[in-house]
C-alpha cells in the first residue's frame, strides 16, 4: 500500500487537477507515481517539465528509457523498472536488451557509453572521477552528452525516491530491480 496519498484527478488542487488532467490527456491513464507526485503540484509541475525539455534534447527517447532503466537498477526501484519496462517494450525494445539495461549494459557501444556513465553517476553520487570522464570521452560523448546524461540521470533519481519513500503502488506488469 502507498505510503503518501494518491491524489484523484478531482480531489487535488486546481493545479493538481489540471496536471493530472494533462497527463491523463496525454497517456490515457495517470501512472500511480504522477498522483503521488500531484501531493505537491509545484514538483509535479517541474518534473513534467524537466522531462518535457529533456524530451527535446539530442538523446532519442529509446536512450533516455534506457537511462531510466539503468538508474532504477542502480537504485533498486521497482517502480521505475516496471515503469520503463514497459516504455522501453513500447518502443520495441527487445527483452535481452532491457534486460542489458537494468544493469547499465547495451549491445549499443554509444547507449553503453551513455548507460556506463550514467551508472557512474549514480554509483558515485555525482563524484565521478577524471577517468570516468576520459573513459566516457573516448567512447565518444561530448560534453553536451554528458550534460545531458547527468539530467536525466537526476530526473530518474527523483522519480526512484520518491517512489521509495512513498512505496508507490506499481500499476505496470511488475519487474523487480533487484532480480536485475
């Protein structure tokens, strides 16, 4: 059971509503994590926004599904593993590789360059070393890939959090982190 209240599509605040109407507009449903995020309509508000710009970034949405598995992996959350599970197998992304993902692997070298410092993010807290730099440098990111990795890395470290510590009831076909 959900720890922090899931906010109806009526209940909330008049911005709370109009978010979770425009997401639901959008998607058809209103993922569980959106309502517990709607309990704080500014947060929802930047969330949505920072994946929005981000969408209009130079990685394609089947990169920032991937980094979105490989933090979820990294942070254990099932939610967002189910959750990107599912996105990823939408954008026929084939089980193997998903898989691959979760553990910050890729048969891609440019995603697994992406997805190896990505992991070194998370692993290391944003404290990654020169090395981790050099090594993403000479698979070939530039530093607005690395800008952009970093993004979304903290885009998905929120949504990871915020479903642990509300403990988000899964509303996707359920994958866990852990097993990955």
């Amino acid at each position: 059971m959900t720890r922090l209240t899931l906010i109806d599509d009526n209940a909330g605040n008049a911005d709370a509503s109009a978010l979770l109407g425009a997401i639901k507009s959008k998607l058809g449903i209103v993922p569980n994590l959106y309502r517990v995020v709607a309990n704080q309509p500014a947060a929802l508000k930047g969330l949505l926004g920072l994946g929005e710009d981000l969408g209009h970034g130079a990685f394609d949405a089947k990169t920032r599904e991937a980094i979105a598995l490989t933090v979820a992996g990294a942070n254990e959350c099932d939610y967002c593993a189910s959750a990107h599970t599912a996105i990823s197998k939408s954008l026929k992304v084939d089980d193997a590789e998903i898989a691959a993902r979760l553990h910050g692997k890729s048969a891609d070298p440019r995603v697994e360059a992406i997805l190896a410092f990505s992991k070194a993010v998370v692993d290391k807290r944003g404290l990654v070393s020169d090395e981790d730099l050099k090594t993403a440098r000479d698979a070939g990111l530039t530093d607005s890939d690395i800008v952009e990795t970093v993004a979304n890395v903290v885009q998905n470290i929120f949504t990871n959090y915020i479903n642990h510590v509300a403990q988000t009831e899964i509303d996707f076909p359920a994958v866990s982190a852990k097993a990955a």
